[in-house]
C-alpha cells in the first residue's frame, strides 16, 4: 500500500527539525451544495531546517517520530 501525500503550506518553522504544515481542502456540502474550504494542521519532520514559513511543501507518511509527528516533508 503506497504512502499517502499531502501539498500545503508551512505556517510555521520555529521548532528544531520540524514545520507545521497547513492543509487545504474542498468540499460540497451535503445539503446546501456550495464549496466549502477546511484546513488542518499537520507537524511534520524537516531533518536539515530547510524549510520556511510560506513555502508550499509535500508531506508523506511516516511511522511516528513523536507525540504529533507522523508526517515528514519530501524533496520535489
């Protein structure tokens, strides 16, 4: 089964070897039928600190490197 991965924004890069990455999505809701935008947080592991808050990454699964990490940020 392959990793999933996910494209978003980092939002945040104050912790050592991690970011904080912000995830968009679109939906229709069920009822009312008009787009809908929802985001969520993920922290995700950024071994060498290369990344910054505004750039757009893509984060993979990973196995669980601590309490709330369990994504990491791959090259494109």
């Amino acid at each position: 089964m392959p990793k999933r991965t996910l494209q978003g924004v980092v939002v945040s890069d104050k912790q050592d070897k991690t970011v904080v990455v912000r995830v968009d999505r679109r939906f229709t809701h069920p009822l009312y039928k008009k787009t809908i935008r929802r985001s969520k947080n993920y922290h995700a592991h950024d071994e060498n600190n290369e990344f910054k808050a505004g750039d757009t990454v893509r984060i993979e699964e990973s196995k669980p490197l601590s309490k709330l990490k369990r994504w990491t940020v791959v090259r494109d």
